[in-house]
C-alpha cells in the first residue's frame, strides 16, 4: 500500500497545465481545467495550498508584455480555482514573464501556460 500512496502524492504534487493562446489570457482550451478540477477537489479536501505560476514565451512580445501577461493569465487560474470551490487565501500568485522552459523540441505555444500545483 506505501507505493500507492507514494504515486498519488507524486500525482498531486505534479504541476498541472493550462495553455493559452498568443497575446492572450483566457485558457485556449477548456479540457485543460479537468485536471485543475481534480486538483482542486484534492487541495479542498486537504486542506491544502496552491501554487498558481503564470508564463509567456519569450520569443514573442516584449519583456514588459510577457510581464504582465504571465501574471494575467495566473490570475485567470486563480479566478478559475476560486470558482471551484478553493478559498482565495489558500491560492498564491507567481509569474515569470517570457520563458522558454520546455526546449527546443517543442512547439514555443507551450511557454505560454500557467502552471497548478499543491505546495506546502
């Protein structure tokens, strides 16, 4: 049983991603909050934190845009959360303005993200 538990908790600490489109801050597509869902169930359930992280892609727009882009698009998240059920004090903020995080070998769409994840 320990390596069930070890594996769900690795799950729920795991972030999970919302993708947005160029220049934009509502979640490109909807299916990306059903594991912000599950997470969110998880984090009322337990009494537990979230980390809400915000990005952009640095290729594009300029360090300013991607500034307040990334911190637009970790409030959206947190707005979503809220909406589910999460008490806002149990939601922190971050963003990271223009990022290239995920390599060359994938499309630069996928720094435009926020990340979710339960933190201590």
């Amino acid at each position: 049983k320990p390596v069930e538990s070890t594996s769900a908790k690795e799950l729920i600490t795991t972030p999970v991603s919302v993708f947005f489109n160029l220049a934009k801050t509502d979640v490109a597509n909807p299916k990306d909050l059903v594991n912000v869902r599950a997470l969110a169930k998880y984090a009322i359930d337990n009494n537990q934190n979230i980390l809400v992280t915000g990005y952009a892609d640095s290729s594009t727009g300029t360090p300013a845009i991607n500034e307040k882009l990334s911190l637009n698009r970790a409030e959206t998240v947190k707005e979503e959360l809220i909406k589910m059920g999460v008490p806002a004090e149990k939601i922190s903020t971050a963003h990271n303005g223009g990022v290239k995080l995920l390599g060359v070998d994938l499309p630069i769409d996928r720094d435009r993200r926020a990340t979710v994840q339960i933190v201590e």
